[in-house]
C-alpha cells in the first residue's frame, strides 16, 4: 500500500526550502549532518541534531502545556501540516491522550472554530458550483490515486447539527485516526466536504462563514449532485474505499442503500457504530453469561445508531439460530413519540418499520422497561441524564446483571454517567459509554467503564477492505470485526468490568478486524487480489509505520 510512496519519497527527493515544506518528507530538526549537506538545506535548520524521540518529547511537552484542548487541537493540526511522521508518531506513543483530542470531543469545538483554525488545504472542498465538472475536481487532488476517503456533507456534525462546510474537521480527523490507529498510509487518505449549503442560519449570516452563502440543496439537485460524486470517484480512484461520515439521517440511509453496491463505501455512524456496540453485547455476556439470541434490548433512540445496532444485532442472533423475525422481536426502540409499536398513528420512518411489534403504546421508558423487561438497554438518543436512578434501578431489579450502555455523545449528552450507572446499580451494571469516563470506586472496587467508541471498529474495516481491495464492504464483514474485537478482551479487561480492549492495544486490534474483513471478501469472492498465504502478515506488512525516511 505504501510502496508508491517509497518511491515517489525516496528516488526523487525534493531538496530545498521544498523539502521543509512537505510534511510527509520534512524531519525538521531530525536531518542529519550528511542529509542536510545533500538536500541543501545546512543553514536553514538550527545546528543541533534531534533524534525523533527528542521531538516527541518536546512535542508532548509543548501540548501538555497548551491550556485548553482546542489549543492543544490546533498545535497538533499545526505539527500535522509540518511533519507528518512526527505527528504520527507522537499520536500512536501517546494514543490515549491524543484521541480526545485529534477527535472526539474535542473535533466538535474543532469544527465550530474550523474557519478561523483553518490554515493549509487538507482535503476537497466540492461545491454545488462545480456541478458537471466533479471528476476534474478530483483530479485536482496532489496525490496520486487515492484510497481511502472519508466524505462528509457536514448536515449532522456529531451531536451539532448541520454546519455545513465546517464539518471538514471530521473526514480530516477520522483519516488521522485510519493511519494512527491501522496504519493506513496518509499519502492514500483524502478528506472531502461536500458542499450543499447549510440550513443553520447564524452560519449564512455570519461575516466569516467559509462555505457557499445558500441554503441546503435538497431532492433532485441533491441526489444528482451525489451521484455525479460517486460516478466521479469511481472514475478517478478506482480503487478506493469511500466512508460516509455524519449525513443527516434522511440521507445517511438511503445513500448507503443505493451506493453501497455501486462502489465499496459504509457508513460509520450506521454500521460502526453497530459493530462497537454489538461487540460490548458480546463482551457483556462474556461477563455476566447468557446466549445473544436470549437477549431483549431496548433502545432509547431510533436514529442511524440504534435500528444500525438492532439490524447487526439480527444477523449475529441468526447466525445463532434465530429467524429473521425472532431476532427482530428481541428489538425493541423507544423515540420521541413513546415505544415503536406497529400501528402507532405516526408515519414510521423506513428504518423503524421492522421493529414496530405488536404492542400497546407505552410513553415513557420505564414505562417500557417495567412491561418488557429488557436485559440491556442501550442509549442511542442524545438525551442526556435520560437513564435515572429509577430507571437503572429498575433495571437491576429485573435483572441480576442488567447491560446498559449509554452511547450518546459528546459526555454532556450521555444518558448517564459511569458513575451513576454503577452507583445506581450498587456495582452490578455491565456499562460501555460512547464517551470517555473515569474509573469509579464503589464500595471498595473499582471500576473500569468501557468506552463504546467506533474507533475500535472503522480503522480495521477499512484496512481489512483495502488490502483486500474488497468490491464491497459487506455486514458480514462488520459481523466479523464485532466478533473478532470482543475475542480480544482479556481476563483482566473482564474482572475489571470493561467490555473492551485497552485504546492502547489498538494496532493489534485494528490488525485482527483487517485480517477477519479480508478473510471475508475472500471467502465470499468479491477481493479483487489473490489471497496471500497468510493474511494477517501480509496486512501487518503493509501497515504505516511513521519512521523517517533515510535520505543518505
Ligand atoms: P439520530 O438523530 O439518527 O437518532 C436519534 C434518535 O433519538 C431519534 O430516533 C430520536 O427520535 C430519538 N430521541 C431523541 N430524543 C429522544 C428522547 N428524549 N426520548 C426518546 N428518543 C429520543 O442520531 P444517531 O446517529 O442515532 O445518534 C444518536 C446518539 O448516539 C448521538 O448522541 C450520538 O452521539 C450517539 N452515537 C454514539 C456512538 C458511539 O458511541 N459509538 C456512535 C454513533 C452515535
């Protein structure tokens, strides 16, 4: 994968100020004596020579002493755009650390700020105004054949709604995230926004509001607007992988339908986050005992993430012997209007229609709880503090290790917090939280909350479907990574009561999910390279290391 590279950095070395200015070839400080004579560039470097791990070093030092995360965002963003294998490598060194704030939460401010933030091109910015010349846009991308790209069109930016082109903080952000986390080559990744205008009045009247000055294209103009896209990516980067990140939920699923059998493409929001989620169900039974099949979920929410969970959640229980409805009856969802029931009086969006059973209409969620005795309830709803202490209370008065999962992010949406979640339950909850929580002491232990976050999963789905150069990324392949994550939590994970791999393993999980994806484009027939001998070496083998290249 990085082999174009090697040579495009290696046999051809610009020298120069040029060289400096490249962020994939520049070391900074870390020339060498010998290369600094052979590139020309001696007296534009301070003399001293720093080895890398001095430049991490200092690097981390210089986040650390930034005073708030957007500070930290945009000295990182900065260094990105300076030295990328610098970057890099103090992202994988420090991952914990660095995740929060490369990506969520703090991309969400990053984004808000992305017009005055903004600095260097990193990434396709495509208008309504380019309409009819989309491929020569793309062609216009410095890189050769690009492989991966992550497109947004900014209408639902994390919990923020529609910002329009600002939302580029997220395809830039989750591309960082591809190479940190799997070792996608950075030279491969392409960030683009599209943009269709913006229905968020405070941007199109605001003086410096850096994306088109209309409102949101929407039916026809927008439809033709993603299929001449879509035409044109496959017509210029043949082989890429396309990943649909934050559309509004009226066309996130609609456009996963159409396309993903058009071009290889998924949907993060929708099937990530519903091979992290189903992976904690897993790894929840690992804990507590119990078959998939047996179980009966309720969810709060029945946006992209929840019916994305459920729809997962139907084909693991069928693999487990259930039909089709079976599993679906194991579903239940509660929105805004109360429990999805089948004849409720609402129109019901497609997405919810399997789901709506037969039932009588029940308004409020420990309502529900109360008459379907549900063993995990999962939050998918962006309704913060939505699980009280009645309602984990109640919960684990039915059930002797009640699953709840509180996924909404950022932390101020959570539907409640670890601490809560274990307090409520005097410590007999199975809890995952979409965002970030601390450890929590009760009564003498502690515990360790898992983070329910799609990171676990997207890395290595596309990396798997890369290297595989897969025709299309199927649910068995998210199916597969699911398994494949909650096989890889360990006995101290367990006792510890999270339902995850530590973040800091996430190169070795990354790599498993991208040999068990591939493992299944061959199997199926739709890899369009011959298998190797061994897949998960030749995955590894293939993975970005950010090493600096030797000029000399
Ligand atoms: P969405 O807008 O598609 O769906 C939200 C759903 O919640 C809708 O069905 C809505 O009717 C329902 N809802 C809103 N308020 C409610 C209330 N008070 N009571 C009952 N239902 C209510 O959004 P989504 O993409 O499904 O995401 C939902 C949440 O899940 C977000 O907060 C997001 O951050 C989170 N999420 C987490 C992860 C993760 O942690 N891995 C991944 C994706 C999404």
């Amino acid at each position: 994968m990085h082999s174009g590279l090697s040579a495009w950095g290696q046999s051809d070395p610009q020298r120069g100020t040029a060289i400096l200015a490249e962020p994939l070839l520049n070391k900074g400080t870390a020339f060498t004596e010998r290369e600094r004579d052979i590139l020309g560039i001696r007296p534009l470097l301070p003399p001293r020579v720093f080895t890398m791990a001095e430049q991490v070093q200092r690097s981390l030092g210089a986040v650390r002493r930034k005073q708030d995360n957007i500070e930290k965002y945009i000295y990182l963003t900065n260094l990105q755009n300076r030295n990328e294998m610098l970057f890099y490598r103090l992202v994988i060194d420090n991952i914990e650390e660095m995740v929060p704030l490369i990506y969520t939460p703090t991309v969400g401010e990053a984004c808000l700020q992305y017009g005055s933030i903004y600095r260097r091109p990193r990434g396709l910015f495509i208008t309504l105004r380019e309409r009819g010349r989309i491929a020569e846009m793309l062609r216009l991308w410095p890189h050769e054949g690009a492989r991966l790209i992550v497109v947004t069109d900014g209408e639902r930016i994390l919990g923020l709604g529609d910002l329009g082109a600002l939302g580029m903080g997220i395809p830039v952000g989750k591309l960082s995230l591809y190479t940190a986390c799997a070792g996608v080559h950075p030279y491969y990744t392409l960030p683009i926004t599209l943009d269709v205008g913006t229905d968020t009045e405070s941007l199109l009247n605001g003086p410096f509001y850096i994306g088109i000055n209309e409102h949101r294209a929407r039916g026809k103009t927008y439809d033709d607007f993603i299929e001449e896209f879509c035409q044109a990516v496959k017509e210029v980067f043949p082989r890429a992988l396309l990943q649909w990140e934050d559309f509004g939920n009226a066309n996130a699923f609609r456009l996963l339908r159409r396309y993903r059998s058009v071009l290889p493409c998924f949907n993060d929001d929708i099937q990530g986050t519903a091979a992290v989620a189903l992976a904690g169900l897993i790894g929840a039974l690992a804990l507590k005992g119990g078959a998939l099949s047996k179980q009966r979920v309720l969810f709060l929410g029945a946006g992209e993430a929840g019916t994305g969970i459920a729809d997962l959640y139907t084909t693991a229980a069928m693999q487990e012997g259930l039909t089709q409805a079976q599993a679906r009856a194991n579903c239940w969802f509660l929105d805004t209007k109360g429990l999805v029931v089948r004849g409720r009086g609402d129109t019901l969006a497609e997405h919810k229609v399997p789901y709506a059973h037969d039932h009588p209409p029940v308004h409020t969620l420990i309502e529900a709880i109360r008459a379907l005795r549900p063993t995990a309830l999962i939050g998918v709803s962006g309704m913060p503090a939505a699980f009280t202490k009645e309602v984990v209370g109640t919960m684990t008065q039915i059930n002797e290790r009640p699953i709840i999962f509180a996924l909404s992010n950022p932390t101020s949406k959570a539907e409640c917090t670890a601490e809560q979640a274990y307090t409520w339950s005097r410590g007999r909850v199975v809890f995952a939280s979409g965002s970030p929580f601390g450890p929590v002491q009760f009564e003498g232990r502690t515990f360790v909350p898992g983070q329910g976050n799609n990171i676990y999963i997207f890395p290595g789905v596309g990396l798997g479907a890369l290297a595989s150069e897969a025709t299309e990324v199927t649910d068995e392949m998210f199916l597969a990574a699911a398994r494949t994550l909650a096989g890889l939590v360990q006995k101290e994970d367990l006792e510890a009561g999270r339902i995850y791999p530590a973040l800091t393993r996430i190169r070795e999980v990354s790599l498993a999910i991208a040999a068990a994806v591939a493992q299944v484009a061959h199997e199926r027939g739709i890899a369009r390279v011959a298998r190797p001998a061994d897949l998960a070496e030749d995955i590894r083998g293939r993975m970005f290391q950010p090493d600096y290249p030797d000029y000399t």
